[in-house]
C-alpha cells in the first residue's frame, strides 16, 4: 500500500499528541526529519532528553514504526 504524504510538522504533532494521550507531556520533542521522502526519522531535542528514558523511548520508537509504515514526508 502507498504512503500517505504529510509534512513534517503535521508529523510532529501527531507524535506529540500521541505521546501525550500515553501520559508523557514532552516539550519541543518530536522533530521529524529525512533525507528521503520515505525515510524520515525522529530527532528528541537535547534539552527534552531526559523526558525520554525508558518506556518513554520504546514508546517513541514504536509509534515512529507504525508511522513510517503510513506516512512518507510530502516535498
């Protein structure tokens, strides 16, 4: 199945607000960015590293998983 195109900030906030439906209340956490459209990463902000230990970063990861399967970055 094709991947949806969405911008990078549409992303973030996605991420953001799944993270907080979990509990967690980062700030400034989620930066997407890629080199390729179909490769796009999260970047966690040095000073809101310490929001991510533990199940925090699983729970990231996991939700950066599923969303790499849906969404590719738009131009």
């Amino acid at each position: 199945m094709a991947r949806k195109p969405i911008s990078g900030t549409d992303l973030s906030w996605i991420i953001l607000e799944e993270l907080r439906q979990d509990g967690m209340s980062p700030a400034g956490i989620a930066i997407v960015s890629g080199r390729k459209r179909t490769d796009w990463r999260v970047v966690v902000e040095a000073r809101s590293r310490h929001y991510m230990q533990g199940d925090g970063t699983r729970r990231l990861a996991a939700i950066e998983k599923r969303l790499q399967s849906v969404y590719s970055l738009a131009d």
